[in-house]
C-alpha cells in the first residue's frame, strides 16, 4: 500500500476477473480508422500486461475524445489494434460498454484474456456535463448503470488513469465502492513521482503555463505561489493573453474574440487579482505572434494592433523564457504556448521545450499535447518524466485530492487486505 492506497502487489488475480480502467484518450485520424498518438496507450501497456501475465481476465475500461462535444466522440477499435501490437497478443474489441455483448463477453473470458469495451463516453453518465450537473456522490455513481452492470461479474477493480483522476466518474469513482480496488503500475509511478518531487523541489522552481485549461491553470497558479513552491511563473497561450488582457493592455480583437467565445472572459477580472497579489513572480509575454496568410508577424506587448489574432509568443519572450529555464533547478510545464502544429506558429514551445531539454535542473511535464510536443522536438528522452496527465497533473498541484484518489482511499478501508 501506498499513499493508503493498495497496489497490485496486494492482490493474486490469478483466475479473477479484473475490470481496469485506464486512459487511452489519443488523436484520431478518422479517414484511416487510426491513431495519431500512442503515448498513452504505450504507457498504461505494463499494467495490462502485468494482469495478464498473472492469470487475469483483462477488461479493459477507456474513453476516447473530448467530453465537452459530442462530435468528437470516438470508438476504441484502433486503440485495440494498437495495444495488441504492443503486448503482442490479442487484445479483442467488444463494440458495447456494459450491455447484454459486453456482459456475455467477460463471461466467455479465460485465464490471461483480454478485452477492450467500447468507448465509456457513450455511455451519457461518463460525460462531464452530467458530472458537471448532476454532482453525484461516489455512493451514487456505483448505482449507476455501468457500475451495476460490470461489477457484479468482476472481482477487483483497477484504475490506470492518473490522467483522468481529477474527473469524478462512475468508472473513475464508481467502483471502489462496491468492488476491492488498486492502482495501477502507471498511476502509482506518476502519483508516487509527483508526490515526491512537490514535497521538497529544488529552488529556484519555475513552473510554464499554457495550453488551454485555463480555470486549471489560475487555480494552480495562486497555490503554487501562494505555497511558495513556484519561484516563477512564465505565462503564455491563454494564458498569458488573459494576464495581458487583465493589465488593461491591447491583445487583438482576435485574441479576445476567442477568449469571449471560448467562455473565458470572467477569467480577466480574476487574473487582475492574482496578477496584484503576485506581479513580482508571474512574467508575462513581452510581444505576441500572429500568422497572417501563412507569414508569421509579431508585434510587442503594449503595441498590439487592434485587429490582432495571437496564436503564440514573441521571440523575445522564447528568449527571456529560455533564459529563466536554463536558470532552474526545477520546471514543471503544462501546456504548449501557441499552437504548436504549425510551423509559423510552434516557435515558442519549440523553444521552451528544447530549452527544458538543456537546463541541468529536473523537469517534468504534463498533459497530451505537452506528450505530443515533447515527441514532435525528439526530447522526451532528456527530459526528467513526462507525466500522462494534464488536468489531473494541475489539480494535484493546486493541493487538491482528485476524486480518483479519494475513492481507492476508500475502497482501501471498505476491503481491508483485498477481502
């Protein structure tokens, strides 16, 4: 046990039937029926392999696409294809969630089988607005329909998914309730890792922010801070432009459209806040980038024209970020400052990133698109760990028990000693 939490090491699966939810959220090329990424899929592979190497029968939980639009909602067949190829042993997609085929599915099981069910997102319980809206307690979730339908033919429940751990739901939070419950080998190294480091980091410690969960990304800030954990924080994306926008200064009409459709306007007036409680240690953009007809124009903070449309920092702040990276004995990063995907705008991160590659102090990243971008400039391997998750990354930072945690806690003292 560790964190109060069992580990595998706790329970012989042998023979048992083990429901396993992990996070194998990727990219999706839809015209191929393939995945862009398999970061996430490669990293949750030990502990399904583990299972099955030990006699279990393998189901295998997971969602595929952002839970804010449906479109973009996904079945799981490709990433079925993929683990298969790695494990190198069939991994069977069952194209149901907790239906009358998965059902009869994990009963045709043996020894060391394994299956992937279908996308949980389809299931309308899984989704963030009924998270949002209903706020259901963890008692209520395992009365749910997902949770009554599969538990009853498992015998351990295993969670995967340190990337999803902030989310609060029934297959994140449902089943430690009503079934004996571990982390998994990847959840345990990347909470036991975080846990660790934020306990004493060396100092100076800067922390960049940027990406495009911004509620996430101001209520780390003013922890991280305000616990005097974060020496410096370099700000860019939405981020920073919400900061700039919160200091009275010109970000573009396009700039600030985007952030009034996105629903992040309220963020200004709160940024203007933590900004006066904090001005010596957060560093803003000193200019901004925009892409014009495929030509990359920048202009400085404080000059920007009025029909601006920013999509990364300037050189002069990559260059003052750089510098600051370089300094550390500690970086956390979440998030892409611009958008990275294209060439005329991926300068910032490409150089943020290859700066944490360079400093001699110890760095850690979070979240897909930081996956992906680390990948995309070949330094995952020079970089200290590179941590699956995004949001949960922050919240656990912010000091916050992720609701993840909370429920194996739980199941900890509901079935002690895995009885």
């Amino acid at each position: 046990m560790r964190f109060g939490i069992y580990t595998l090491d706790e329970f012989d699966v042998k023979g048992k039937t083990v429901l396993c939810r992990v996070d194998m959220n990727q990219p999706v090329d839809r015209a191929t029926d393939t995945l862009k990424s398999i970061q996430r899929i490669t990293a949750c592979a030990p502990t399904v392999k583990e299972l099955s190497d030990k006699g279990a029968k393998v189901v295998l939980l997971a969602h595929q696409g952002s839970d804010i639009e449906y479109k973009n909602f996904y079945c799981t067949r490709p990433h079925a294809k993929v683990l298969t190829e790695i494990l190198g042993r069939e991994v069977k997609w069952i194209e149901d969630v907790c239906g009358p085929t998965a059902r009869e599915a994990i009963k045709a099981m043996k020894d060391g089988d394994i299956i992937l069910l279908d996308n949980v997102r389809f299931c309308s319980e899984e989704q963030t607005l009924f998270e949002m809206k209903l706020q259901l307690t963890h008692e209520q979730q395992a009365k749910t329909q997902v949770v009554t339908k599969l538990a009853p033919l498992a015998d351990l429940y295993v969670c995967d998914a340190f990337a999803a751990a902030h989310r609060d739901q029934p297959t994140l939070c449902g089943f430690e309730q009503v079934l004996p419950s571990a982390m998994g080998r990847l959840f345990e190294k990347e909470y036991c890792v975080i846990s660790e480091l934020m306990e004493k980091p060396e100092h100076p410690c800067v922390f960049v922010l940027g990406g495009a969960k911004i509620s996430d990304a101001f209520m780390m800030m003013e922890t991280v801070l305000g616990s005097g954990a974060a020496d410096t924080v370099l700000t860019g994306g939405l981020v920073g432009e919400i900061l700039l926008a919160s200091q009275g200064q010109e970000i573009g009409s396009g700039t600030l459209g985007f952030i009034v459709k996105s629903g992040y306007e309220e963020y200004i007036e709160k940024a203007k806040g933590i900004y006066a409680k904090y001005a010596d240690k957060i560093i803003l953009p000193v200019d901004l980038a925009q892409v014009v007809d495929g030509v990359r124009e920048e202009a400085l903070a404080g000059a920007i024209p009025a029909d601006f449309n920013a999509i990364d920092i300037g050189t002069g702040t990559a260059n003052l970020y750089r510098e600051y990276i370089l300094k550390a004995r500690t970086v956390f990063a979440n998030g892409p400052v611009g958008v990275f995907e294209q060439a005329p705008s991926e300068y910032g991160t490409k150089v943020l990133f290859e700066s944490m590659a360079e400093t001699g102090g110890y760095t850690v990243v979070g979240g897909g698109d930081s996956v992906t971008a680390a990948k995309k400039y070949g330094v995952t391997d020079r970089l200290g760990y590179i941590c699956t998750g995004g949001g949960a990354l922050i919240r656990f930072l912010t000091g916050e028990e992720l609701p993840v945690v909370k429920a194996l806690r739980h199941a900890a003292k509901a079935f002690p000693m895995g009885e």
